[in-house]
C-alpha cells in the first residue's frame, strides 16, 4: 500500500505551513469533489495531510509513513499557461516523526545527518540521491495551478513518487499537458483531480535499508460537472469524469479510460477494499444538496 506524509515547499523567504489530520478540516475538503474523500483507502500507516503554504491550504494528500510515499494528492485545477516553478527548496514534515512537532514545515537542512532524526516516517532528498532509473514525480505538478504559491506547494516529498525518467518526461507529462488544455478549453467550473499509485513490493534501498516504495503504475482520475456541452464529441465524451493510468516505466503508456474501469483496475491491483470509489457518488450530483454545496463554496 502506498504512503501518506506531509511536507510542502516554501520560496526562500516564505513560511511553509502543512498539517497531519485525523479527518481533512473543512478548509481541506475543497479539494476533493463534495467535499468527499476517495472511499476504500484506510489503514494504521496512513496518514492525512492537508498540505499547506503561507497559512492556505492548497491540496490534500493520503501518505503512507512506512513506504515513504503519498498514496494519492487530490487537488483542485486552476487555469494556466503550463508555466513552472523553480527555484522553490524541498520540504520535510515533523509532524510525521513526532506528534508533538510544529506545524510549520521546515526546509530541509543541509547539515549532514540531521535528517536522521525524522526519516523515519517520511523520504528525505538522500534517498533519490543514487538513483539512476527514477526520479522525484510530482502526483499534484505545478503545471496544473496558477498562482506561484499554488505552485510552490507541490514541491514537497510528501507529493513526490519515484518515476521512470522517461515515463515522467515523456507520457506521464504529455498527459499531463492533455488535462490542462482539457480543463482550460471545455471545464468551465471546478476540475477535482485525484492521481495516486500502485505498488507491488519494489524498493528504492539506501545503505541496504528498503527507504522508498517504487509505483508500478500511476492513475489519475478528474471530475468536472461544470462542462461546455458544446465540446467536440471527442472531448464532450470524457466529462464529467475519465480517467487514466500509465505503467511506471521507460517503455510506459497511458491509456485513458472511464473512472468506474479505473476503480475496477486499481481493485485488481492495489490495497483497496470492495467499497473503493474515488469521487462521491461517481462524479454524479443527482443529490440536491450538489447545488447547495456548490453555492457555499
């Protein structure tokens, strides 16, 4: 099963802020559509992080402390040019290493050793340091917000999974780029997306320690109830809610499919129990309170 963690990024002189919750606050849950977190994914190692930047929520993620890596970030898209954010120093979380930590999340600190005392429970940037194959995969990228502290946010190792280098820079962006002119062109309301990942037992090791689960495919699923019902068909057929997922290799493919086929895979394929669904009632506001929910927001 994959990880659940905290950690965000911070411009040099801004202050990071990231929470480990027993259930997301309500400020949290409007990343995740009707305020509805993906059902069917429970267990002692995970844990909820409501990942904060400058004091704002900005997207929530699922992180499992004994693999070292997020089960799921779902975040929220926000229209954009596909820009990115550099510059932005990763951050770790104490608060997975100790209950009794500061909320604040910390850069990472470059005194040899210190990470000793709280990469227990979460990645630290060594165990990507000698790794050829993989490198850092953003599950929420900066690609898909605007604002720069949206973007800053995402480079944390909380949102961060081992990719094939060119899976990540090959298919797995190129879909990325399909969603955000999608959402752009043909989204009209809010996209919620949820991408997370599988495992199957492969590990990245440092110093003969199994530090961090390696995914054997990752997923992505969006809902937008908001759409153009003008759309080319082509485009029109893919909402509210699609889905995809690509296999975590050099030689990876996505492939796009419905939510609901997606579900049936991950059950197949990952820990989930049979009551596993990623969006509250598939992505379906046939309940009235739908529209009250969308005018409180």
């Amino acid at each position: 099963m994959v990880p659940r963690l905290i950690i965000l990024a911070s411009l040099a002189a801004a202050m990071v802020l990231a929470e480990v919750q027993e259930n997301f606050s309500p400020e949290c849950r409007e990343f995740l559509f009707m305020g509805t977190a993906p059902r069917g994914l429970e267990g002692p190692t995970l844990k909820k992080i409501c990942q904060r930047y400058n004091g704002k929520a900005h997207y929530v993620t699922l992180y499992d402390v004994v693999n070292h890596i997020p089960v799921y970030s779902a975040y929220t898209f926000k229209r954009n040019d596909g820009s990115k954010q550099v510059d932005v120093p990763w951050m770790y979380e104490p608060q997975l290493s100790t209950t009794s930590a500061h909320r604040e999340m910390q850069p990472f600190p470059l005194e040899d050793g210190v990470h000793l005392s709280f990469e227990d429970a979460q990645a630290v940037l060594e165990d990507y340091s000698n790794t050829v194959k993989f490198e850092r995969g953003h599950l929420n990228p900066d690609e898909h917000q605007y604002l720069l502290d949206d973007k800053a946010a995402t480079y944390t190792l909380t949102n961060i999974v081992p990719q094939a280098r060119e899976f990540n820079i090959g298919q797995w962006k190129k879909h990325e780029h399909v969603l955000r002119r999608r959402f752009n062109n043909y989204c009209r309301g809010t996209a919620y997306v949820v991408t997370g990942i599988t495992t199957s037992g492969s590990m990245i090791r440092r110093h003969n320690t199994y530090r961090v689960a390696v995914p054997s495919y990752l997923w992505s699923a969006y809902c937008c109830v908001d759409y153009d019902r003008n759309a080319p068909f082509e485009e029109r057929a893919k909402f509210p809610a699609y889905a995809a997922h690509g296999l975590n290799d050099n030689e990876g493919e996505v492939v796009e499919m419905s939510v609901q086929k997606l579900e049936g895979f991950l059950r197949k394929n990952t820990y989930v129990d049979e009551t596993f669904q990623i969006f509250y009632e598939d992505c379906v506001p046939t309940d009235p309170s739908f529209m009250h929910y969308q005018s409180t927001r």
